[in-house]
C-alpha cells in the first residue's frame, strides 16, 4: 500500500514536524507540502513534495497553502492518504480513503477567535473576520470528507467533538527515549516552543526576571508568513541577564541542552497536548508546566508541578524543584517510557492498514 502524508509546510521544525517525519518512516510514506524552507534538517530518506511555496504573509500564507492542498490530485499515484496540520485536509475531498490525525481545529477560527481579535488593530480586524468567516465554512466542508479522525490528545478529542460534532480516536505523539540521556542538572532551565504568543513565552521571561540567580535557556524560532514576527522580536528586546534566547537548533543541540538543563518550563495557552515535556522526562528533567490543557495528561506530581498561568507560580515552583531536581528522575524517565516511540509505531500501522470493514 503507498501511503502519503499532507502536511501545512515545513518552514520550521517543530513538534508537528517531528511528529509527521516519524510517521512517514514508520509507514513507508511520501510527504506532500507546500514550503519546504527547513527540510534540510530531516531525514534525507524520507521523500518530499513540494506543492510550492505560499505567500509569505498572514493570512494569504494560509490561504495560499488551503489553496494548494485544495487544488492537487494525487488520487492516483497513492492508495491512502494522512493529513496533518491545519490546511492540508482542504485536499480530503480527492484523496480517499484518509484519515485526519488532529493536532488540533484551527485555534483561530474556534477556541481562540477571541484572543485572535484583540490583537487586531481596526483595519486588520475586518480583514481578519472576513478571512475567518469564510475560511471557516471550506474548513467545516474538508472535515466532511475526512472518513476517520484521530487526535493527539484527549484535549484535541473535546474540541474535535465541540467544533466539527465528530468522535475522534485517540494516538499520542511518541518521544524517542533511545534519544535521550541525563548527562547533569545544570545551572540552567531550559523552555523549547516556537515563539507564537500562544506559547506566553513572555510570561517565562517575566518570571526569571524575578529570580536573577536562576537561568533559562529559550530555544526555537518561527517559520516566515506566519503571525509571530512581532511577538518574536518582542521577546527578543529587553531580555534580563539571566534569560538567553537561542532561536532554533539542530537535533543533536537539542538533545544535549535537555541532557544538561536543570529542569523544564512550559507556559502555552491551553495546549493541544505538549511534547517537550516528554522530551524533557526522557532526559529525566522535572517539568514546570501550566495547570492546562495537554500538559494534565502527561504531567503528574511525580515529574514535575502544574502552576497557575502568572509568574509568581512559576517562579516558586523553579524555586521548589531548584532544591533536589535529582529526585524526580526515575519517575520522569518512567512517565516517559509510557509514550515510547515503540507504541506509536504499532497504532499508527493498525490505523492505516487496518482491514476495512
């Protein structure tokens, strides 16, 4: 059976990212995109197509990329078809039988249209609700012609179920624990987001700002087009002395950053369902992540605290774990071990070569 995989765009790598490569090695499978800006950085086993580039602005980056998925027939040359990200399921309706592995619905058109609003000055703003209003109904029609959905979360199932009315199943994201090592518990914290205002990465800055004696390490970047330019040289102005901003990394970097932090800091606004705080488990770093949405269903007290959203809770929690971040390491390297690679694999096959009933 070929199998392809639809993903938005490869204009960074993220978790989605890392998430969708694995499954395309996992299964044998070709990738079709649209911007392909990083895809220096993968595997170079694994095939990529390239749709063309979008508009490197918002929204007609999303727009374009809708278009390009919308457009496209590969009917033909593949016998079933993934799609992931926001944008790729506008080719469902060609491309059967399929099945959506949900990151999430589109926050900006559902449970962050009101955050989405008010950042929008008086012209964007009817540009934005335009945009929306119309790009939600080819959303809700794509979602018609996805045969089965699958979300990463069970965060992801609820807003599955509350903005399309469908029941998804449920595959988390793997991490890789042969990756990963605990070399020492250094003197820093480390934070791996892309730097999107809904990760609040500024709230991070705010509450090491607090506590000079303690160091956070922020690692990623943001793919051009996108709507974080503004927020990402934002964060980039004014950082304390203690706060550094490395932008993206390769690989191996990374590894070595979780091997060597001290612990972990996640802040997103209700996340879809967080992989760097497995990544960090694996290297058997404590996680101090937000009391919210994916972080509750790998997060326990045993790895880590969940806080409150404000910098007073971070800041006493780095506080807490800063005292013996050692003890936390066998029940974090445990946790781990329950979203091994191993696992995601053997779902991932029996959803797609599943006989059909």
């Amino acid at each position: 059976m070929r199998v392809a995989i639809f993903h938005d765009y490869f204009g960074a790598i993220g978790g989605g990212e890392t998430v969708v490569l694995e499954m395309a090695k996992c299964l044998g499978a070709d990738i079709i995109t649209t911007d392909t800006d990083a895809v220096h950085k993968i595997d170079p086993s694994v095939h990529v197509i390239s749709l063309g580039k979008t508009v490197k602005f918002p929204p007609l980056k999303q727009i374009s990329a809708a278009a390009r998925f919308r457009l496209c027939d590969f009917s033909k040359e593949y016998d079933f078809f993934i799609f992931t990200g926001n944008w790729s399921h506008m080719a469902s309706f060609r491309h059967r039988p399929n099945l959506w592995y949900c990151y999430t619905p589109v926050r900006a058109f559902y449970d962050l249209y009101p955050t989405f609003i008010s950042r929008q000055g008086s012209v964007t703003r009817l540009l934005f609700r335009t945009w929306v209003f119309f790009h939600k109904i080819i959303d809700q029609r794509s979602v018609r012609h996805i045969d089965r959905i699958i979300a990463i979360s069970k965060n992801v199932q609820g807003r599955v179920r509350e903005f399309h009315n469908r029941e998804a199943g449920l595959i988390y994201p793997p991490v890789d624990m042969a990756r990963y090592r605990c070399t020492e518990y250094g003197d820093f914290w480390l934070s791996v987001n892309r730097l999107y205002p809904e990760k609040r990465i500024d709230l991070q800055v705010e509450a090491f700002r607090k506590i000079p004696e303690e160091r956070l390490v922020i690692v990623g970047g943001y793919a051009k087009g996108d709507h974080a330019a503004a927020y990402a040289e934002k964060i980039g102005r004014n950082l304390p002395g203690n706060v550094t901003l490395l932008g993206e990394v390769n690989g191996d970097e990374l590894v070595d950053l979780y091997a060597r932090c001290r612990g972990h800091i996640c802040t997103a606004l209700d996340e879809d369902y967080g992989l760097t705080p497995l990544e960090a488990m694996a290297s058997g770093k404590p996680v101090v992540a937000i009391d919210e949405g994916g972080y509750r269903e790998t997060v326990t007290p045993e790895t880590g605290m969940l806080v409150k959203p404000d910098s007073d809770s971070i800041v006493s929690a780095v506080r807490e774990i800063t005292r013996n971040p050692e003890r936390y390491r066998t029940a974090c390297e445990a946790r781990a071990r329950e979203f091994d690679i191993a696992g995601f694999r053997e779902h991932v096959r029996r959803a797609v070569f599943r006989p059909v009933s």
